[in-house]
C-alpha cells in the first residue's frame, strides 16, 4: 500500500469516526483541501501539499527536546519576555504546554474555528476558560504546523478581542514558508520552500 493510499484509508476510518474534514485535516496535518481529496478522490492529482508524520516526536522525551529548542528560540527573538503560551488545538497543545513550563509561562488553549463546525460551516473559535486569561498579556502562539497560516491569523484575533497581545508566533513546521501572519511574526524549526 502507497503512502496516499494509507492516508486514504486513515482519513475514511476517521470520517467514519464522525470527524468532519477539517478535523482529519488537523489529524493528519494535511491542507482541509488535501483531507477533502482523500475523501473524495474527485481528481487524479491530489492538491500541492506535503504530509508530515509525527509519530516519531510523540514520545514525551522526544517532544520535550523540541519544546526546548522551540523556548530557545523564543527566548533568542522576544526581548520583552513572554506571559502567555497560547497552544492550538488538537496538535499544538503538548508543545504548548512544555513550551511553557519551559519559559516559565502560563499556558491558554485556543480551539480554533475549524472545530466549532456546524453542517461543516465554521462558527468561531475561543480560548478556553480553563486556562490563563490573556488580557494585559504579551502572548506567544503555539502550533505543530502552520499550512495556510488561518488557525494562527484566528488566534491572534481572538487574543487581541480579549486585550491580550500576541507577539509571535511559533511552530515545528512551517509549510507556508513565510516570516510572518498578517504583521505577526512567526519563529520555525523547519520551514517548507516549495521550488
């Protein structure tokens, strides 16, 4: 079996899970447009995208090491210091939370819109009320992996509705391969130039 046609077959297992599309996207850090091709197979040729396999990182050792480098890097480019981890949900949210053990922060989790799904229309996303409050805050956003750069656009929204300041951005993989979000900056491990 092909790679596509294991993803394939993981994104039909999880639609019969009753995720929706943005969900197996998110699951399989693919594009939505890659997850809805998966389904779908409407094409011959699957969207540009690339696919990223994590589960090598997701022993907690392993991650722990990335987080650090991730705090490094934080620590290397905001000057000002940072109050607030924002971790995106589903995926970013264990580097998140080291990451901010790591720089000694409180930790906020963003769920973003994609799931807030109705009838696969998207209502808004929100910070959770569990966690740190963001207001009067300079927040840094945490992701696995920014692919269209919305959830980070979103969140950073969502932060300054709540009076809190987002500062920057930061991932493991960035397959957008830009500097930065609408103005905010975005710190990554890896970044993607297609050619």
């Amino acid at each position: 079996m092909t790679k596509i046609e294991t993803l394939v077959e993981r994104a039909k297992r999880l639609k019969e899970k009753g995720l929706t599309t943005e969900e197996i996207a998110d699951e399989l850090n693919v594009s939505r447009e890659t997850a809805m091709w998966l389904l779908t197979r409407v094409t011959e040729t699957p969207p540009s995208d690339i696919y990223v396999e994590w589960r090598e990182l997701t022993k907690p050792a392993r991650l722990r090491h990335i987080a650090s480098a991730v705090a490094h890097m934080i620590k290397s480019e905001v000057k000002d210091g940072v109050d607030v981890i924002v971790g995106i949900a589903t995926s970013g949210i264990p580097l998140a939370s080291m990451v901010a053990e790591e720089l000694g922060c409180d930790l906020a989790i963003y769920y973003p819109r994609k799931f807030k799904v109705e009838d696969e229309k998207p209502r808004g996303g929100i910070l959770s009320e569990n966690f740190a409050r963001v207001a009067g805050k300079k927040c840094v956003i945490i992701d696995d992996i920014i692919s269209t750069g919305r959830s980070i656009k979103e969140a950073a929204e969502v932060i300054e509705a709540n009076e809190g300041k987002p500062i920057c951005a930061a991932v493991i993989v960035n397959k957008r391969g830009s500097r930065e979000i609408d103005s905010l900056p975005v710190l990554s491990m890896l970044k993607i130039v297609r050619i």
